[in-house]
C-alpha cells in the first residue's frame, strides 16, 4: 500500500484455523492399499431409532460413523422427527442436538409438549461450524444433529450461510467428523419449490442415506421415503401419522390407503403397489368428464403425468376407447406418490369405469404393466402381492399371466391376462 495513491489497497488473505484445513481422507489419516480379501466384511452393528417404520427406511437402524441427510418442505415434521429420536435414545446414549434457525426454549418447548425425557439429550444454539467441532471433541457424542445444514458457516469461507461453497464445505468437515470419531451425524435440508434438495448436488454424494419426509399441510399422514441408502434398500417407505405427541408410526399403512364407500363407486380400484421390501394397498381413482376446452386437460396426483397421457394412448390404439375429447383426472388415494409401472393397469381399469359409469366389485385388486403394443407385463413380487391383498379381504384379483401364482391363494380368484383388451374382457 502507497500513501496518497489510489488502487494500491491489496487483500491479505489469513489462513484459517487448522481445525478448518481440509484432511486426506475420511478417518483423518492415510490409508494403504490392502487386499480385499482382508478387508473384514462383518456386518456394522446398528442402533435402533426407537421407531420401526424410521429403521425400516434406514435399512435396519443407524449406522455408526454414517452421514444421514433428511429433507422435507416446511411444516412437514423434520425437527419433530429428529427431537424425538434424540430424546429417546439419549437416555442410553450421549447426543447433541444443534440448532441454527430455532432458540433453545422453542427446542424445550416443542420436547415438553411432545410428552418427551429432556434429562439426558444435550442441545446447543449455534451456526459457526469451528465451535460446533469445538464442542464435538469436549462432549464426544455419540449422535449429533445439525438443523439445518443451509445455515451453517465457515469462518474461512467468505461467502454468506447457505451458498454452495459454505454448504459444501460445512457438511464436509461435519462429515469428515463423523467419521474420524464414529458419530452419527444427522442433517436437515431444505428443499426447493419443486420439492428437490436445495444447494449443491454434490451433497447427496458426500451422505451416505438421504430420506426425504413428505406429506400434504391438511392431512395428517407423513411417509418417510429413502432415495439413497449405503446401508439398505432405496424406495424403502415408511409411514407416520401426526398426532398431539409428535410422529407416531403406522403398522398397517394399507389401512389409511383404503378408507374406500361402502357402496361401489365408478372410477375406483384398489392396486398392490411394491414400496422398499412391502406391498402396499392403495387405492387409484379416476374422472373422464367431458371437456369443455379445445385442450382437455390430464391431471394426475401421485401418478407420472406422462406415462398417463401414454396410457391412454395404448388404450385409444388397443382398447377401442376413445377419450381423447375427455377431461381425464387421475389420484392415488391418502397422498402417497406412486413410480413403479405395476399401477398401469388399475390406472386404466380406474378410467375405464369412470368413463363407462359402471363401478368394479368392491373386492377386486390388479397389478401389471401395461406395454406400448397393448400387452400387460409381470411385475416383481407378484405372490407377494396376492398375499397382501388377500389378508385384507379381497377376492378376486386381474394380474398379467406370468404372475399368476403356482399355489392357489386361499380365498381368492386370480385372472390372468396377456393383452389389455382380455383385461377388458375381464371386467365388462
């Protein structure tokens, strides 16, 4: 810098603490080459949540050491989730909780209206990362929550809390953390308007689960769904219900997805769909309306929008029906989201007996993919399936051929079809 001179300020960058400095790998030390052969393969112990349906999506409990990220729009039940687990498995092991965006008394609050054990769970306000580690190596905890990961800072990092550099790099020295001192590091993350992660997507990579909690403002049902899993099945689904004292786990999530009319109703079937390593039992409705625009419209809640407009295109070109001039409305019942391609055919029976105003036998399920040439194709677990369905009551069943099951099921009658035009034959 020269006195009486302009542009001659320069920036002196100061290194940031060593804690801060980034390691080479993982555990904090190098590693040498070894055989695989020598690399113990025992199973990792787990440590159960306290509630089945959250070690269900986990893959069995938390994994010691393992990084889980848990996502969800406002209001959906994250914190409420994480307050409960904590406390529950605070009484047998040490925790910290640390929140960036709630005080300790709205923390205290929420325990003590939730009817939780608040002698044993450690919490702490704080978003700068340095004093969260600080307190991590004093307490050495052996689950640790961070809520949420967005607002969270490093002091050598010169952008603001929440930019993808102090994102990643936060949940980088959180992870690396955990994994040096064989922590389970919980985070919460927000989402964006279209319901994706929000920040960088390198931060599903550097987790190891990501589960996402999901659920309509005005119902009360909240399913937890895993997308990525080191440790277990993706697509695993769990089910909660939300009551005065927090989350509650639901035992039998078929029941919510079936609170059918007691009389029947055209536009409605019940379809075994395959979440994680269970079926489940959800109902599938549909409306055909005449269209009052040049564009009818094609609305589907908890189905792929495209595959419905194909759908009806397979049934104008091998079905005969024609509803092309027809608003067609399409909802998977109870709010739950649907991607697997064995609701195929229960979607189009459901719009089928919308159409034709002629309601299907209340005891009646399906499942098959339905294919571009009008054939219905096998689906995974199809015995599975029957057995579900059958526990619950109904007796018959429409299922592609090659699902029919070698040993009769008790109780019911399975139809096997090949082509969707026998499926229309089926329920005419």
């Amino acid at each position: 810098m020269d006195c009486k001179a302009w542009n001659t300020l320069t920036r002196l960058s100061v290194d940031a603490p060593s804690r801060s400095v980034r390691k080479a790998g993982y555990a904090g030390e190098l590693s040498s080459a070894r055989l695989l052969s020598e690399v113990s393969a025992e199973d990792v112990p787990r440590l159960g949540s306290g509630s089945a349906e959250f070690d269900r999506v986990l893959g069995g409990g938390l994994v010691p050491g393992s990084a889980i990220l848990i996502s969800g729009s406002p209001g959906a039940g994250k914190s409420t989730l994480l307050i409960q687990t904590m406390c529950k498995l605070a009484e047998k092991h040490r925790g910290l909780y640390v929140t960036g965006e709630e005080s300790l008394a709205q923390i205290a609050m929420r325990a003590k209206r939730l009817q939780l054990p608040l002698d044993h769970l450690n919490v702490m306000a704080q978003t700068n990362v340095e004093a969260i580690l600080s307190t991590w190596d004093e307490l050495k905890p052996e689950l640790i929550v961070i809520d949420s990961i967005q607002v969270m800072f490093l002091d050598s990092i010169e952008s603001a809390p929440g930019g993808v550099a102090q994102v990643r790099e936060s949940a980088s020295l959180l992870i690396q953390q955990a994994k040096k001192s064989n922590t389970i590091l919980l985070l919460v993350g927000h989402v964006t308007k279209e319901g994706n992660l929000a920040g960088p997507r390198v931060l599903e990579h550097m987790i190891d689960c990501f589960v996402m909690l999901e659920g309509e403002n005005d119902s009360r049902f909240r399913t937890l769904r895993g997308s990525k899993n080191r440790f277990g099945a993706v697509n695993e689904l769990g089910i909660f219900a939300m009551t005065e004292k927090g989350l509650a786990e639901v035992s039998n999530p078929s029941a919510i997805f079936l609170s059918r009319d007691s009389e029947p109703t055209p536009g409605s079937v019940v379809m075994v769909v395959w979440e994680g390593t269970r079926p489940l039992l959800v109902e599938a409705q549909a409306l055909v309306d005449g269209s009052a625009l040049g564009n009818p419209r094609r609305v589907a809640v908890g189905f792929e929008q495209n595959r419905l407009a194909m759908l009806l295109a397979v049934l104008h070109r091998h079905g005969g029906l024609q509803v092309g001039d027809q608003d067609v409305f399409v909802n998977a019942v109870g709010g739950i989201r649907v991607a697997e391609t064995s609701s195929d055919l229960a979607l189009l029976l459901a719009v089928i007996s919308s159409f034709r105003n002629r309601a299907l036998p209340t005891d009646l399920i399906c499942f098959g993919e339905v294919g571009l040439s009008g054939e219905i194709r096998p689906v995974p677990n199809g015995q599975d399936r029957l057995r579900e369905a059958a526990k619950h009551g109904f007796r018959q069943a429409i299922v592609p051929k090659a699902n029919l099951p070698r040993q009769p099921v008790e109780g019911m009658k399975v139809k096997g079809v090949s082509r969707l035009s026998e499926a229309l034959d089926a329920i005419s």
